[in-house]
C-alpha cells in the first residue's frame, strides 16, 4: 500500500496492527441500499444520492476495489457486482486478513447480523477479544430480577471476566455536559424502578448511565467512550469531549480512551496531554474522511504524548471498513511521519518508533493482549 | 488562472460557475476608506492600519490587479488609483465577466448603493436570480396595514414567485441557540403587535424571527442561512450550526443550505452527512483567506458528501470580490484535488466530475437555474 | 536553522525577535523529573512515562541538542546528561543568545525558582521589560492594609510605571464565561472583605478579578489574557476568546493580547479582525507543537490582519523553551509563508514584511520597546 522504498515504509507495510475498537462484520446478506447507506455514518433515513459520492465511497473503489481484482477507481456499478458475487463470508476472508491486523477488540454491543468475535477470529485467521457495551449490561440488567444494582455488578463482572474492556455510548444518550458524579444507592434504585416501570429499554436515564461508567471504573480495564462525530441522535456538539473534564478528575487510574473524535481530535489530544490515563484514537473518522485522512492524522499527533494514542478502524458492517482503516492508516501516517522526518524535525527512527507504538505496542499494554 | 496542463487544471479553467450566494456589486461612486473597510468582513468600525495588510488585501493584489491591467502584487497605492479612475460600473463590467459565472443569486436583503438582479444580470453579461431575506419581509410585513403573519405571507409568497430560494440571517439576530420550533398564531400576533408598537425596524423578535423560518420551510425551495463568520454585531459561537440540530430535525425535506461556515466547516460538512436536506458552501470565507484557502476548501470536503457542497463567493460591494472568489475557489480546489489525484486516492475522473457537482451542477438542481 | 538561499530564509535567519511573553528560565538546579515534567504544560501530577515521548521532547531533541554540542536527535538519556553538566545558568547563556531576541517580556507573576528580568537581560546580553500579573497584583493587595481598591490601585500603578503592560489569568480562575463588567465599588468592598476572611489567597472571587481587568484596560498598556491551552486547573472550553466579545466591546481602546490560543487560534483570529484594538500569538502552542507547528502557524495566518499578530515563546523553566519558541517559529513561518510565494499569492517582499510585522515591528510599536 504504502509506496515508498525507505526504512519508515517498509516497517508500514509490514507491522502488525492491534485494532482496538471495532464491531462485527455483516454475517447475513443485504442490497445494495444497506451497502450504501453504510458508507455514510450520520444519516439514520434512507440515503438520498449515491453513497459512493463521499470521501469514504472514494476510498472504497480505490482502495478495496484491488483486493477483489478490480481496477483502482472502478465504478459503483462494477463494484457492487463483484461484491454482491462474493458475499459477506467470502468478504469477510478476503478483506480481514488483508488488514494485517492480530488483534480485534470487538465491541459486542450491537448489530444483530454481524459478526461475533469468533468469526472475527475465524475469518481473519488471528485473535479476537471483547469489549464490553455498558449501556447493554444496563439493559440486561433492567430485564433480570431481584436489585437493579445488584444485577449489573453481577452481568458486568461476568462478561468483563472474558472480556478487556468496556465502552460508553453516552454521547448518543444525552452527551457529556453535565453532572457525571457517582450516584447513590437510593438514586440508583429509585431511578431503576422508573426505568423498569417504563420497560427497560434504551438506558437514557442519567443516573443509571452515571452509575454504569463508575461501575466500570472500578473494574480498572480501559473504559472507551464514544466521542464526536456519529449519528445524528447524538448531539455533535454534547459529545464534545472537553465536557468530560470533571469525570476524568475524578477517574483515577482506570484508562480512558476516547474514540473517534472528529470534529474534537485537539481537545482529545489536549486531555491524553493533561492527564496520564487518556488515550485517544481516530477510528471512524480515518475512514470516513479518505484522501483528507493524512491531516486529521496529523492533528492526532500534536498534543498527546505518543505513548497515548491508538490505532482502530470503528468497522462495522461492510468487511471493506476493517480493511479500509488500516489501509488508510499506514498510508496516511507514512506520509504525515515522512514529512517529519524530511523537515528534520524528527529521525527516522523516531518515526519507526513511534509507529509502532500507535499500531500495537501502546494498545498490547494497555489491553494485556 | 490555474496554471498546469492536465484535464483537470483545463476543466477548471473553463467551467461556468453558478454563484450561489452573493449581493450586488457597488453601483456609487465612493472613497479610500470605503473601499479598505470592504477588505474587512468583522469589523464595525473605522479601520486603524490598512484594510490591505491582511489575506484578502494580498489576494487582491495578486489576483486581481492583472484584470485592471497592473502587475501581480502591485503597491496598495497604485492598485487604489487605477480603481479610482475606473469608477463601479466599470470595474463590475471588468471583474464579473472575469468570473465565468453564469449564474449570479443575489440576496437583495441589503446595500442601497448595490446593484440589483438586473444591473449584476447586464454588468456581467450572465443571468442573476434573487434570493429573498426573511427578515426584510418581516420588516416589510411590520409597516404593512392589517394582520402582521398574512402580510407577511403575502408579501414571501409574492416575491418567492420569482425568486429561487430564501435566507436568514437569524445568526445576526440572536443567533442558533435555542428553541426553534414553529410558534402560535396567537404567539405571533402579540410578537407583531409589540414590534410594531416600538416601530417594526430591525427584528429581533425571537417568535417572529421563527416564524419566518417556518413559513419559508413551507415554500419548499432552498433556505440559506448565514453560518459562522460575519461582521461582531453576530456573537460567533451562537453562529455553530450544531445549534440548528433540532431545527433541522423538524425541517422536512425543504433543502436548508448553510453558508461560509467558518470556523464551523467541519460541523457543517457533518450535517450535510447526517441531514439529506442539508447544504453547504465557503463563500465570504474562501476570500477573507486569500493564500489559507486552499486549507478551508480541503475540510470543506470531509464529511459532506459531494452533492451537497456548493460555491459562492458571498461577493458584496467592490466587484473585485465576485471575481476573486472564483479565481481563489479554482486555483484552491485545483491544488486539493491535484493531491488527491496524486496521492492514488481519487482518480482524475473523478475529480472532474466533482468540480463539475461544486462548480453548478448541485446548485443547478437545487435552484433549478 | 531556516536553510534556504532566498532573500525570506536569509531575513528570517537575521531578523532580530521581540519575545513579548515569556516567564523566566530555572534559576535553579533540578533533578530529571523536573525537567520531563516541564516537557508537559497539561497534566499537574508526576507524568507516566517520558517528557520526550511528545512532540516537544522530540523537538527539544532535534533542535537543542545541537546548541549543546549534541547530534540532532540525540536519545534523550544522553541530552539529560549533558544537560545535567551544564546547569541551570549555564544553559540560559547557551540558549537564550541562540533566540536572537532582542527584547524579553516577561510575566513575572510566577515561579520562585526563575530568573527576574535582571537576569533575563543579563543572561541573554539583551533587553528584558516587565509584565505584571493582575492576579498577583490583587493578592499583594488583599495582604495591604486598608482599603482593598486603593491598595490594589496603588500597588498596580507602582508596578505599571516601570511595566510595559499587564496579564490575566482569568482562564485560570473560573474561564471567560459570564458577566464582565466593572462592578461598582460597593461590590468590590463587599467581595474583598470576603476574600481577606478566607486568607486572601489564590484569588478566584469573580468581582474582584473583573475589578482588576477594568483597571487594566484604564491604564492603556496592552493587557494579555491566557487563552486556550494549560495546565488542567483550567477547563479548556472556558478559555475560548469568543467568551470575551462582551468585554471586547466594552474595552475601549485599550489593546487586548491573546496569547497561546491552542485550540481556538482561528477563533482568535477573528477577534483581531473585528476589533482594532486585539492582537494574537501562539506561544507555548509553538513549543508543544513540534513538528506540527507549521499548520497552526498557517492558521494564525488566516483572518487576524497582519499588523495584528506577535510573536512569543512564553518559555518558562528550561531555558531550552526560550530558544525553541524562536527556532520553531523561524522554521514554521518560513514554510508556509514560502509556500505562499511559490504559489503566486505572496510576492516574497511581502513575505520579507509580514516577517518583520510578527517578529518585531507590531510589538515594538505596541509595547514602545
């Protein structure tokens, strides 16, 4: 992928990467509308116009379109064909190994029709581990008897024990600002009787959510937020991750790690700076961004010390995604590192470090993987 | 103008642009502080230090002086006395052909000493087409007799006959914080009666002003709002289009198109994702950066998809500012999408074809010029 | 350090800097810990892992080792020692020449542990000026006898008359949110009585400190504000500069600095075009950005007018700091204003001007140094 005969390329194209945030894979078939409206994360109606036309459907027929033996830039028209031929098995085999990737950390938390970790693990041909949904261990919590408290502590432990960490989705259920203390147990009770009265499902009280993120701080695995840019039941502008100011003072040692993070990769970037348990990473918005992928890279690399950020993909859906991020990774950071390196600002073998850090050495630490 | 010898440097060079947001040109005769004051968008006062010492007096002076005949980056002092001798009529006559546009959309809103649609339509030898500002109907709809909100609709509803689209400026008048939702009949009558009672001039009235908004979504065509950066009466951080989320979410399928956008054009692009409705453009902005745009056009294209970005130059008062909001919009794009093609990650193809969607295309279908 | 044959690298070579805020370098000796410590500017507890491993470690490595007679990117155990050699002053004779500024301005309300500007002067052979701290200013009065308002008054024209202007660090206590008006006297009395119970220590009292900007602004001399990026005691989305467009627009004529600005430095851009009287640098965000410093040097190019744009290190601690402000903002400058001349938008004698404007001329004419 990465074209380029120096040291710093050839130890891209060759490292192995820890994905540290992604999701299944499709396991079942669909059209071609579920294919294209997956190519744009934030629109939750029907796709008005083409997927293809972004940067992430770009990347798609340049990219992934030579892993299934077309041409680079080949059509829409042509692309769909081939992949429709193939299936999402067979996708899954041919774009997961061509990832280069050892290790997937699998938040298990969603998508009915897609992979679980042993068919990430199966298809890819290495290791997959979980991470855990805490909104999702609030909900089957809600469902089981006996003390609401009592039931989560006890699905939690149980899943974390298999398990390397857990993951948030606060952002889609209210955002950050606000109040993000522990809660008593007289709160949570209270507030877990209103919530079961009303059914139980999709955890949006505030006290709960509060209650499951100190829950998971005390397991002392990473906890993973969701922060910026995703659909639009997520306020962007809520998941902002500076409003988690007084929650990372207060999160001791437990490591946090801030997904995503576009449009606020600098405020991310500051707080991996300000405190010594944040770690950020830039899955979803790597792909998504494409050709423009190398500056938001580099945006990555300004604040936070290296020893804090991470390398994931967000794939979910269409196996190009998993394969997509990684590509679009090394590339991106190839020519981000080489510029460094030609303005002297950095040594080659900084840059070689420093790549290793982010594709696997930070996340293998931090994860115990 | 743009200066290479491949399809996509000549496609540049030649297509017809349609602008979609601009006023008129100046149609009196006026002084050197005018003039260096129209080189500031922000500021309300007089100018201390030269309106020239910044990107756009240095964009001036490189790309417009060769239209009057001067050298590129000729001294502020020669550039004002050839100005001077040529007078406004001439000078549009000069730099709107210069343009290539076809198609001019004009907000007739402000500007008494500006061109109107048919002196921008005969100064450019090209077609120009009005847009409507709501909150000048209002103040129309404030000294008409009888009931406010049918004045009102009368006074769009005749307008909108000929117009292609409508815009805001709610961002002036208060701003995007806040509710947003359509009001009452009875909301609206005791908002009018008070205004008028303290004159009917300047609205601020936030009822009314959501009143207009609710009655142009109504209309159907494309609603333009100011987005971003203007002149300080406008408090910038209440300008973020994230504050429009829960209006967008009510807004139905009229296309909402926000304009300039700086320093929110990644928020923007984001909605222009998560809304089908949603538009977007960097005009007034990709001036005011002269030799920076090329960096604003690159994050104009990362998450919108390429059948919601649009041009414009936001062109108001010297002529030189239509012309050079092309000239800067081709050679910026030229050199984003050169990269692109460069870096394996677009094909030249589609490059051309997504200049011809920026260019007019997008802006042809949606205005239906 | 810039390494180029043209007449803009040779100027930028030669030109003479006015540093207009910096804070001392150690007066003192340290151990490793110390100095790593001060390689982070967010994080207030002992850091995990190294100083070096950020961009500024590896800047420090890149482009100090050099002055000490190390290899460019030396490994940081053998820069540790050397560094160790040397000491403290020994290092300020080495580093603080190496700047080339003719003229430090320094913020003297912190660090016991730090050279005053006697030695500022006397260790780099050049000018050293004082800026006064507001807040130290207000503890030093809620420690006077008798009234706190004369006391204040008192102490800061007793300080202002041999000071070259003043310097807040409101982000710090409580962010630029809220009211800012002057408040009346009997206010005043009322919060100072307050303060003087508790210790009158650590002013956080928000009466008081708007009392101190508004006799600030009354002096005349520029009046710096900490903005953007610290330490973590400051919640970051509280010193975003738009929170000051009300005390803007009260400020009369009095000149307001923005300094850091990381990451609103386009936000602060905009300020300086709306305003004659505001002006903008990027210290310390240069230091941290390393590598990266070129792009946010690009975009405090972006809409602030060129005469309103400084420069500074605000170096405070290693005496590295100081010369790397200078050597970073020499390197990125030349980069992106070079990159303006080869693409037509600059001629290269404006770029040679707009050097002079930032390096020296704009805070010469403002501080009369």
């Amino acid at each position: 992928m990465v074209s380029d005969s120096s040291a710093l390329a050839q130890h891209l194209d060759e490292v192995a990467l820890i994905d540290q945030h992604a999701h299944g894979c499709w396991s079942t078939a669909g059209d071609r509308q579920r294919f294209e409206n997956a190519l744009n994360e934030a629109n939750t109606e029907p796709l008005v116009g083409s997927g293809f036309d972004s940067q992430l459907g770009f990347a798609v027929r340049a990219h992934c379109a030579p892993i299934l033996g077309l041409p680079k830039h080949v059509e829409p028209q042509a692309y769909w064909e081939r992949r429709r031929q193939l299936g999402e098995t067979e996708l899954a085999r041919l774009f997961l190994p061509a990832a280069k990737v050892s290790d997937w950390l699998v938040d298990t938390g969603i998508g009915a029709d897609t992979a679980g970790t042993a068919e990430m693990a199966e298809w890819s041909g290495n290791r997959a581990h979980e991470v855990v949904r805490l909104e999702q261990v609030a909900e089957q919590a809600a469902q089981a008897p006996g003390d609401y408290a009592s039931a989560f502590e006890e699905i939690l432990h149980r899943r974390a024990a298999t398990a390397v960490g857990t993951k948030s989705i606060l952002a889609y259920r209210g955002g950050f600002q606000g109040d993000l203390s522990e809660p008593s147990a007289v709160q949570v009770a209270e507030a877990a009787g209103r919530w079961r009265d009303q059914g139980g499902t999709r955890l949006q009280d505030r006290v709960l959510l509060r209650f499951g993120l100190h829950r998971a701080l005390r397991l002392g695995t990473p906890l993973q937020f969701h922060v910026g840019f995703g659909d639009r039941d997520c306020d962007l502008h809520q998941a902002n991750p500076l409003f988690l100011l007084d929650f990372l003072r207060q999160s001791g040692g437990t490591p946090i790690v801030l997904l995503h993070c576009y449009p606020y990769e600098r405020e991310a970037g500051y707080l991996a700076q300000a405190f010594n348990n944040v770690y950020l990473d830039g899955g979803l918005s790597v792909n998504h961004l494409g050709a423009r992928a190398p500056a938001f890279i580099a945006r990555l690399l300004e604040m936070a010390p290296f020893r804090r950020i991470l390398y994931s993909s967000d794939g979910y859906g269409p196996a190009e995604l998993h394969f997509l991020g990684a590509a679009l990774w090394r590339n991106g950071i190839h020519r981000v590192l080489r510029g460094f390196v030609e303005n002297g600002d950095w040594s080659e073998a900084d840059a070689v470090r420093v790549v290793d850090l982010i594709a696997r050495d930070n996340a293998a630490r931090l994860y115990r993987v």
